[in-house]
C-alpha cells in the first residue's frame, strides 16, 4: 500500500489564497488614499476655522475695525440687501487670500436677564475661496464696542 504525503498546501490553495490576499490588500490601498484626501480637507477646515475665530477676536479688540485699517484690499458695506444686519464684504492682504463676509446683526436678538445687564449682538463671519464659503464662525459682541 502506496502512502500518501500529505504535507505542505497544493497548488489550488495557494492561489485562493493568493487571491483572497490581493482583493484585501487593494481594499486596505484604497482606504488609504481616501484617508489622505480625508486629511487634507480637515487641514485646510481646521485652518479656516482658526482664521475665523482669529477674525473674531479681531472684531472684538477693535471697534468698527475697517475704516481706516491697513491689510484690508476689498472692502463693501451692505446694509440694505439683508434687513436687520450689517454685512461687511472684504479681502485681506496678507496670505492666504480668502475672502471674509461679517454679517452683524443690528439688534440683540438675546433678552437681558436684569434690565442693567449687557446687550449681546451676534456676529457670523464666513470665509470665502473662491465665491464657495469653506468655513463659518459665530460669536456675540457688547453694545456699544461696534
């Protein structure tokens, strides 16, 4: 009687799992890829925010800060086309060029707890590339510092 040897894997198995290792690997590639585009674009969505809220404090430390400031290219304001806001349109010198849309709103829309306490106006700044907003930030500012 003829023994058989039974050691080692033929050749089918190989390459089933050959295939089976290939389909998995290119899978896992391009995952890879998507998570390279998926960082870039929380990179530059984090910059923007961070421009935003820079933007912000901006505002803030500096009442009315666009009439007479240097670094400001562009600058259009509008208050008619959106009633109970002011909107400032400008572009900043310094890069990256985006274009930043502040849209104030001219009456409190939070009611004071006690009549002596602060009113608070909100502020919307949007940043623009080119004419698609990328990134949004909102905050509120005291009576009487714009």
């Amino acid at each position: 009687m003829r023994r058989k040897n039974e050691k080692g894997f033929t050749l089918v198995e190989i390459l089933a799992a050959l295939t089976i290792l290939g389909i998995v690997f290119v899978s896992f590639m391009t995952i890879f890829s998507q998570m390279g585009v998926f960082n870039a674009r929380t990179e530059s969505k984090l910059e923007t925010i961070n421009l935003a809220k820079k933007e912000l404090s901006f505002w803030k430390d500096n009442p009315l800060p666009l009439e007479g400031t240097t670094g400001i290219t562009v600058l259009k304001k509008d208050a008619a086309s959106s009633p109970g806001f002011i909107i400032y349109q400008y572009t900043r010198q310094d890069e990256p060029k985006y274009e930043y849309q502040v849209k104030y709103r001219v009456h409190s829309d939070l009611k004071p707890f006690v009549e002596s306490s602060v009113k608070l106006y909100r502020f919307q700044i949007s940043i623009y590339e080119n004419g698609r907003e990328i990134s949004e930030t909102f905050g509120y500012m005291e009576e009487g510092t714009i």
